[in-house]
C-alpha cells in the first residue's frame, strides 16, 4: 500500500507531460497535412538523367 503513495504521483505526472507534448504538437502544426504526405508516397518522382 505504502507503493501507491508513490506510483499514483509518477503515473499523475507522466500522464501530464504525455498530455502536455501532445498539445505542444497540435500547436506546432504537426497534424496540418495529414494527405500531402500519403499522395507524395504515391506520386511518381521526376525522371532523372539516363544512366548509362
């Protein structure tokens, strides 16, 4: 029992900084383009010099 008087702070204190780097990442701007990324994956890269 006497475990809890420290677990539930460090589970408190983890679950706030996971919170905390998620809203830091919503304002950054990190989920702004979700389907640029998946058409450039798909999209065919500009042809190159021939190799020879």
């Amino acid at each position: 029992m006497n475990m809890l008087i420290y677990l539930i702070p460090i589970a408190l204190l983890m679950g706030g900084l996971g919170l905390a780097a998620f809203l830091w990442s919503l304002r950054s701007g990190q989920y702004d383009d979700l389907h640029g990324a998946a058409w450039r994956v798909l999209a065919d890269d500009e042809p190159g010099p021939p190799k020879s």
